[in-house]
C-alpha cells in the first residue's frame, strides 16, 4: 500500500490537471477511493491551486501598449522592410506583381545609369559628341575668320599641352584652318580650341 | 461572439500585417496578450517592475523576430516563450531574490493565527495570500514558473513544455515538487498554529 502511494503520489497532480491517460485516471481514482492520504494531498493541490489564481497577480498595465509602441517606433527600420514598404507602395499602384517588377526595372535602370563605371563613360562620350557636333554646326554657320593673335595663342596652348608628358595630342586639325580639337585622355576630354570671333 | 477560430484568423492577418510594418496590427496583438506576457514574467521573476519591463522587452523582440515566428505554435505560445527565456535570464543574470511584494509577508507572519488547526486550510485567507506568496518566493524561478503558468494562466503540460523548451516529463516532476514544496510550506503554518 505504501509503495502503491508513493507511485500514485506522482499521478495526483496530473490527475487534478486532466493530463493522465484514461487508464492512469482510473487507476488514481480506485487509489483515492481507499486512501486519505493520497485524497488529503490532492485537496491541498486543489486548494493551492485555487489560491494561486486569487492571489492578487494584476500588474498595472497603465500605458504597457503606448510604451512598447514608443519603443518600436525608434527602432532602425530593417533594409528588407524598407525596400518591402517602397515595393509595396509602387505594387499598389499596378495590379498583381506588376508593381515589382517595374520597381525591380527601375532600380535596374537607375544603378546601370548611376553606378556603373561603364555607364559614367557612356554618358560623358554622349555629352562629348553632341557638344562637338554643336561646335561644328555653329561652326559652319560662322565665317572663318583667322588671325594672327588666334594662332600665336593656339600654338601656344598647344605647347602647353606638349609640354605636359601625359597629354597625348591625337588630332590638331579641322576642316576649319582656325579651329583646333585634340584629345585629352588623362581628363577624358576633347579639347576644342576656338578663335575669338570678333 | 468571438468563435476562437475566428479569433486565429483575424490573428494571422494581424501578424501578417504587423510583418510588413504595420505597428497599429502589432498595437492590437500587444493589447491582446499584454496581461498575459506580463504574467508570464512575474511568474519567473515574482516582481512587478521587472516582470513589467520584461513583457515590454518580449514584444520587442517579437516585433523585430516577426519573420522568424513559424504558425507551427499559436503566437501566444510564442510570446510566452520568449517572456519566459528573458525572464529567467534575467533572474540568473541579476542573480536576487525580490523582496515580498508590499508590507504583506512580514505582517502578515507577524500574525499567525493562534486557533488550532490540522491543516493550512484553517489559515485565514489574508494569512494564507501571505504564506503563499512567501511560499512562491522560496521556489527557484522554474518550479515557480511551472506552476504559475499551470495554475494561474491555465497552459497545458504541452505548452509549459514548449514555453519554458524542457521535456513533458521535466514539466511534471517540477509541478509536483513545487506543490509538494508549496503544500509543505503551508502546512507548517496549520502546524505552527497547532504548537
């Protein structure tokens, strides 16, 4: 009997917790029956138990929400919530995934533009080219004028530039007998020397 | 009426919502479960301030771990994990015991009751709230822990198992001993009336 107590002694709390196998409660409920040791323990369980959920647990919670919401707020924003926020935000605008992927486009778009080395060279060449082409049209409209003081100063400036060890002239003439292009690859330019118009 | 499987639903699209950012959702979740979270910390630590600190610092890290939390639990369960993890960090972090909440447990030892009686249940409720709550502060925040959230917030062997991440059988060998320390605790009061 005292063995069988101490066994069941183990089941008492589960018992009065429903956590036993249908068996196992039988089993504690044919022990109960004829021992009051075993019934005095599980009555205290019981009255502990029900104590427990008396005893005056309420915390104050005044302003928990405002304090925890506060303390969200001045988190960093994670960069996968930054980027789901701007996605979402253009997806709003295009049915289904659409808004992603013109998002995705853009962004594409704007760092082969921005970022790339190739494409800052793309975009200096185009630069380059039109304002040469905007020279020789303005060129072509102008009369040739060529003077003295304009090719004293050119084969001046040109000496200037050979004096330089990395400049590379590649070109120093023109249709125009007055007018002087040459590249400059140390500063990625295209020098176009012009006589004053006078 | 809320039917509690409305109650899960409206609860995934809370989460859901609280995921992509928004704090209102998260603002209801936190309303939800604030009591309860709380409790959970008190459990472990058995100090309001702290346990109030704690919860705040649970829903913290949830909203930052939101893209971490699978459906394979409830979001409760969850939250009472990650309350339960810090708060009893915390207790061996700080590695102190609370002093009795209020003036209770020192009056109230002051005054045993002088009546016979072979049992705590002949203790006044006043007298018995007292010794309970000393009674709850001699146990080690896990044994406190388990019966806590067994009696007072009502989980499961399951979910004490999977909120406090110790087997089933942890579970119950330390809700016996805690009772058993409880009830032995309280019987020297009746025993203390009686001599």
């Amino acid at each position: 009997m005292m063995a069988e107590t101490d066994h069941l002694s183990l089941m008492l709390g589960p018992f009065e917790d429903r956590e036993l196998e249908p068996h196992e409660y039988q089993e504690v409920a044919f022990h109960l029956a004829r021992c009051e040791q075993c019934t005095a323990e599980l009555a205290d369980y019981t009255q502990i138990g029900r104590e427990l959920r008396t005893l005056n647990l309420e915390l104050p919670l005044e302003g928990f929400k405002e304090a925890v919401m506060q303390r969200i707020e001045n988190l960093p924003v994670p960069f996968t919530l930054r980027l789901r926020r701007m996605f979402g935000g253009i997806g709003e605008l295009f049915p289904s995934n659409l808004g992603i992927a013109v998002a995705s486009a853009v962004a594409a778009a704007i760092t082969v533009i921005l970022v790339t080395p190739y494409a800052q060279t793309v975009t200096n060449r185009s630069g380059t080219s039109h304002e040469i082409a905007r020279v020789e049209r303005d060129l072509a409209t102008a009369p040739a004028v060529t003077t003295q003081n304009a090719r004293t100063e050119l084969a001046r400036d040109v000496a200037q530039v050979e004096e330089e060890p990395q400049a590379v002239i590649s070109k120093l003439e023109s249709d125009i007998p007055s007018v002087a292009v040459w590249n400059e690859p140390r500063m990625d330019t295209t020098v176009i020397w012009l006589p004053d118009q006078q | 009426m809320r039917t509690p499987s409305r109650q899960a639903g409206d609860e995934a699209e809370l989460i859901d919502r609280a995921r992509k950012g928004d704090s209102e959702a998260f603002g209801v979740l936190v309303e939800r479960y604030q009591r309860r979270v709380a409790n959970v910390a008190f459990a472990v630590v058995h100090n309001q301030d702290d346990a109030i600190e704690l919860a705040q610092e649970t829903f913290v890290r949830a909203y930052e771990n939101l893209s971490k939390f699978e459906s394979r639990s409830s979001f409760s369960t969850w939250l009472y994990r990650i309350a339960a993890n810090l708060a009893i960090d915390f207790w061996r972090r700080e590695g102190r015991h609370v002093v009795l909440r209020g003036e209770d447990a020192e009056n109230e030892l002051q005054r045993l009751p002088t009546e016979k009686g072979d049992s705590f249940k002949a203790a006044s409720r006043k007298e018995l709230s007292g010794r309970l709550s000393q009674a709850l502060e001699e146990l080690t925040p896990e044994h406190r822990a388990v019966i806590l959230l067994r009696e007072v917030e009502g989980l499961s062997y399951d979910e004490i198992s999977e909120v406090l991440q110790c087997p089933r059988g942890t579970v119950m060998s330390r809700l016996h001993y805690a009772r058993n320390r409880m009830r032995g605790l309280l019987k020297d009061l009746g025993q203390d009336e009686g001599g």
